[in-house]
C-alpha cells in the first residue's frame, strides 16, 4: 500500500472513531439499549486506529509524530476510562428488560462524551496541524479537550434536567463541593493551557534553519545586486540583445479561441529566447500595462542571483512604465523557460511565459526537426501545446521534440508511432538513455523532457493527457484524417525516471553532506503574509514564517522531502540543479538525474542534493503556483548574501 493511501485511510479511520464515540456518548445520554454495543464498537475502532499507524509510522515519523505523541495516548486514556466508567452501566442497561433509564449514568456519560472530544481533538490536530506537533499546538487541544468535557459535565448534571421520576438523589453538600472544585479546577487547567498554548504559538521562532552546519559567521558582505557573474561572451559566442515588451493582449489561439491575456510581445507563449552555448543573453523587460508588475524569472536556468528574477528578492517588480534589463552568460545547454515570478499564481496561467532554448555551438542539427512543445493551460481550463498541431518530417529525419510544462499540474505525454529515446530532463542530458516505446512520460509542473526519434514511414503522435490535445509528425503531410486520434495508450506503464538510463559515478552522490535540510510539506493552519489561513506549509509553517535556510558557499547540502498531504507538490529550487539520491528510501538507479522541480507525490520521501556553488538568496518552493500564494515556499540564503529590495516578503505575491 502506498503512503498516500495509509494517509487517507488513517484520516478515514479517525473520523470513524469520532462518529463511534459521539454515538456511544450519544445514546447512552438518552439511556437506550444500544449504548453498549455502540461503546464496544468505539472501543474496536479506536484499537483499529492504533494498529493502523503502525504500517504508516514505518514510511516515517514525519507521519505519525502528533498521533503517536499526542492524538493517540489522549484518545487511549480517555477510551479506557470512558470504558470503565460507562461500561458496566451500560452493559446492565442493554440486559435490563426496561427499554431505557436504569440508575444514574451521568459520570459515564461525561466520560462517553470526552472520549469524543479525544477523538475529535486527535483528528483535528493530525488533519489540521500536522507535523510537527509542537507544545502551543498541544496545550490548546488539551484545552479545548477539557472545557469541552466542563461544559457537558454541566450540562448534564443540571439539577432541571433531572427527571423527577429517575432514581437519582439530591446530590449532597459533600458531593456539590466536589463538582465545584473539578469544575474550577478544570476551568483553571482549560484557560491556563490555551493562554500559554496561544502565547507561545505567537512568539515567532527562528529566522534561519542551518541543517546541522554552523550558524552565520560572517557579516553581511555582499549584496545581491553584485552577484552578476560572467557579462562577455564564451569565444565565438555574441551578445544577444531583445527587447521584450510585456503587455495586455487578446490573442487568438491556433485553435481560433481568443484569449484575454497578458503577454510578452502579444504572443502565447512570449518570443523564444534562445542563443548558442556560450553567448550572452541580455533582454530588456519593458513593462507596458501591466498593473500587477511583472519580472522575468529563468526557470531552471542557473544564473546569477542578481538576475533571477525574484521579485522583493533580487529585484523589485518592473512597474508598469518600467524596465529592467537581463544579462547572463549562457554557458548551460538545453530546454528551459521563463515566467514572471510576481503574482504568478495567476499572472503565469494568463501568459507571461515563454520558452529559452540554449543549443551547443558544436552541434549540427541541420536537416533536423527540432519543436518546442510548450504545454499551457489557460484560465477557461482549455489545455494546449504551443508549437503542436502538424508537422512533416521525411522519414529518417531526426527529430527532438522539447516538451515544457508550463503549468501547475504534473501532465501524461504519449508518443506513439515510434521508439523514442529520452535524452534530457531539465535542460540536462542523461546518461546512456536507452529506447524505449509504449510508455507514459509523466512530467512535473514546469519540467522539461528533450525526446528524439528519427522519423519513420508512418506518422507519429505525441497525445497529452489521453488525448486532451494532440501533436503529429507525419512523413508526407497534407491534413491528417481527423478520426485518427491515436492508439488507446491508457493501460501503458509510466517510466520511472529513477530507473531510466545507465549509472555513473557523480561524487555528490557519497559526499557526506554539511548541512541536512528536511522539508514536511503538509496543509494546516499557518500565518500566510501575516493572516492565519489553511496554508500550504512547510514544517507547519507558511511564507514568509519559514525559516530561511543558510548554507556557505562550497557546501554539499543535502533535502528530505516528505509530503504528508494529500496534494502533489513539484518542489523546485532557484539557482541549482538539485541530484536525485532517493525516492521511499529506493536510491535512484539509473542515469545520475539532475533536475530543477521534482514531483512529490502524496505521501513519498525524496531525497536530493546538491552544491552550494551559486551564491545569493534563492527561493525554494512548491511550483503548483497557487501553492505559494497559499504559503508553501521558503528562501535558501547562502551565508553573507544580503538583499537591497526588502527580501521579507518576496516572490510571487503583490
Ligand atoms: Cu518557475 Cu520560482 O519558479
Ligand atoms: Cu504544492
């Protein structure tokens, strides 16, 4: 069973349990007959919900700490207590011929109704908080646990709701002082525990994480703004100067659908930005009308830090009227693109992207079909590929097909027709990729996939999604007949990445690392740009709370990322190609795999590293972009890097 799946199931579980003892809590209040059965019944679910985190304390304790520290053994007490109280009463009363009442229930049925509150309070913390269980989180659950059980104590030894008829007795002096004491008692406990709960969850913890290296050493030395790397070409290379105008546009789509956008240049996708492996690349942002601001950020593509693109990080938003221009070496060959990293939850899906392609100045590709395929889905949910359509290819060409997911959500491509070779992820070539046919390729939210064939005799069709859109290459062209939609490539198998391509000894591999960083990717409650919400977080915290990472310059700096919600989320890291180690604890077996976004699917551990060799302050995020608005990104700041544009609230959010 996968993580994923122990998950839903132990939510599932839990609401069960809750359901259990509100009924047992429930009908024995009203006395009836069934209140015994319903509190044997409690009692088996709740042991079921024990064992059942068993499987799933073994994916990890990121899974099951707040259960195991605290749901659980509150839910236990309480079930045995609430099972001594209530049981033997109960028990007489489903024996007794009387249908209902029999003597005086009420302790049992507090402990009934606390029981539900445990459960109640055990769900609530896994489903809403999470990891990591931590004392403020603790001391409210108790809290509300207590007062939540004062109040139905009270409720329920109400003098007026005792039926005259019930054989219960005057309560004595002796006992009243009693219930008194408890109730102030338990009023202290519940106030006490929730103030100092609330207290010490509204002191903000640390602003740096150093994943076991040692602290800042030095001061602030260098500002962002002068980490601008190499500004003349490699020999041979040139300087390529555009001007790209980011604007309001109503485009039409080769599908003849207009679409209210926001462009670069007026087009969907923006102009290609592409260049020979050692030119320098430098585009002039000219920002014409569009309110929000915008800013050009190189996804995947390794700059320097000045040229990022990390809005109120690296740079502040070009205004409308303004301008910022780019300038880097691009030294890095292969398939990337580029978005504006402000606002982009929705300024991204409305078209401020494009494509940066950066070729080999040795290579000859003349004769070749080379197509960048950029997926894109747009605000009406319409999903198309950019360059798609038809082409024609004589057969024997060799093809390259670049597959670019500019989206927030993971996309299934098949290529049939043809065996096919994956040559490529992220810009970076692999290492002996072999051929292979009649497999899905599943890439992340804003991956690439470089894949080549040479052309056969008969048409080949690159199908999104079970055929949400199509791509063909046919050898003779005319129109395609338009019945022809493709084999049913449902059943395929999905290629494993991990598993792709021939091993290679990569030193980053068995480096030890000098900083750990662990990342539990869950949704709760957090502060997002300073309101509470049900964030996106990250060790249950929401941007900018989250601690900024600090690593030095020359480190090997070693993820986990654990997802423990229920949601896909594409991890992505500025500035670095980050190496797959593992996935569930399986080392990666293939081809050494370098990527800038990888997919952690709900429930999965990844492991993953890299070296610190970028200096600067990087964001580190979810790429399902609404993801971010809702909290889920944090920075990676190397040690002495200091920010000139604010760098508290950046990226991403207006
Ligand atoms: Cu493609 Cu910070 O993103
Ligand atoms: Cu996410």
């Amino acid at each position: 069973m996968t993580t994923g799946t122990l998950l839903i199931l132990d939510h599932a579980i839990a609401v069960l349990t809750v359901i259990a003892w509100f009924a047992a809590a429930g009908t024995a209040a009203t006395r009836s007959k069934p209140a015994f059965l319903l509190l044997v019944v409690a009692l088996v679910v709740t042991a079921v919900r024990m064992v059942a985190i068993v499987p799933l304390a073994g994916r990890g304790w990121w899974f099951v700490e707040e259960k195991v520290l605290f749901g659980l053994p509150i839910l236990g007490v309480a079930a045995v207590a609430a099972a001594v109280l209530a049981g033997p009463r109960l028990r007489a009363v489903a024996r007794s011929r009387e249908t209902t009442r029999s003597g005086d229930t009420t302790a049992g049925v507090v402990a009934l109704f606390a029981a539900a509150f445990a459960a109640l309070v055990s769900f609530v913390v896994a489903f809403v908080i999470g990891y990591p269980l931590t004392l403020p989180t603790a001391l409210i659950a108790v809290a509300a646990l207590v007062a939540a059980t004062m109040l139905t104590a009270r409720v329920l030894t109400n003098p007026e709701e005792n039926k005259p008829e019930s054989e219960e007795r005057a309560p004595t002096a002796a006992e009243l002082n009693r219930r008194r004491f408890l109730g102030v008692a338990g009023g202290v406990v519940a106030v006490g525990a929730a103030g100092t709960g609330i207290g010490l969850a509204l002191t903000s913890g640390a602003s740096t994480t150093q994943g076991g290296g040692p602290g800042p050493a030095s001061v602030p030395t260098i500002s962002i703004a002068d980490l601008r790397g190499l500004q003349d070409p490699a020999p041979g290379g040139v300087v390529r100067t555009q001007l790209v105008t980011a604007r309001k546009a109503m485009v039409k789509l080769e599908s003849g659908r207009e679409i209210d956008a926001l462009t670069f240049d007026g087009t969907l996708p923006g102009p290609p930005i592409t260049a020979t492996q050692g030119d320098v690349i430098e585009v002039r942002l000219r920002n014409q009308d569009i309110d929000d601001g915008v800013t050009l950020h190189w996804h995947g593509y390794d700059v320097p830090c000045s040229q990022d693109g990390a809005e109120g990080l690296t740079q502040d938003t070009v205004r409308p009227g303004g301008e910022f221009v780019y300038r880097f070496r691009a030294d890095q060959v292969g398939t990337y693109w580029y978005h504006t990293h402000h606002s982009s939850h929705v300024n991204v899906r409305r078209g401020l992207y494009g494509t940066l392609i950066v070729k080999p100045r040795e290579e000859d590709d003349r004769g070749a079909l080379d197509l960048p395929l950029a997926v894109h889905t747009f605000d009406d949910g319409a999903t198309v590929i950019s360059g798609g359509g038809e082409h024609v290819a004589a057969p024997g060409t060799k093809v390259r097909l670049r597959l670019i997911n500019t989206d927030s959500d993971p996309h299934r491509f098949a290529l049939s027709g043809t065996p096919f070779t994956l040559v490529a992820v992220d810009g970076r070539d692999l290492n002996g990729p072999g051929e292979i046919s009649e497999q899905i390729l599943r890439l992340v939210a804003g991956g690439r996939y470089d894949v080549v064939f040479t052309m056969p005799a008969e048409p080949v069709v690159l199908s999104l999604d079970e055929g949400k859109a199509t791509v063909w290459v046919s050898p003779r062209g005319g129109r395609r007949d338009d019945t022809a939609a493709g084999p049913d490539t449902r059943a395929w198998p999905e290629l494993d990445l991990l598993a792709y391509g021939t091993p290679a000894p990569v030193a980053l591999r068995h480096e030890t690392a000098n900083r750990n960083f662990t990342l539990v990717l869950g949704r709760g409650l957090a502060m997002v740009d300073g309101s509470p919400s049900y964030a996106q977080t990250v060790n249950g915290l929401g941007h900018p709370s989250i601690p900024d990472q600090l690593v030095a310059e020359g480190d090997t700096v070693r993820f986990t990322v654990v997802n423990r919600s229920l949601e896909t989320h594409p991890w992505h890291l500025h500035g670095h190609p980050v190496l797959v180690l593992s996935r569930d604890g399986v080392p990666a077996s293939g081809s050494p795999l370098w990527v800038d976004t990888f997919d952690v699917r709900p429930g999965e551990v990844w492991e993953v590293a890299f070296k610190a060799g970028n200096p600067g302050i990087w964001m580190n995020h979810c790429h399902n972009l609404p993801h971010v608005d809702q909290g889920m990104m944090l920075r990676l700041r190397y040690d002495g890097v200091v920010s000139p544009f604010g760098g508290g609230h950046s990226g991403h959010h207006d």
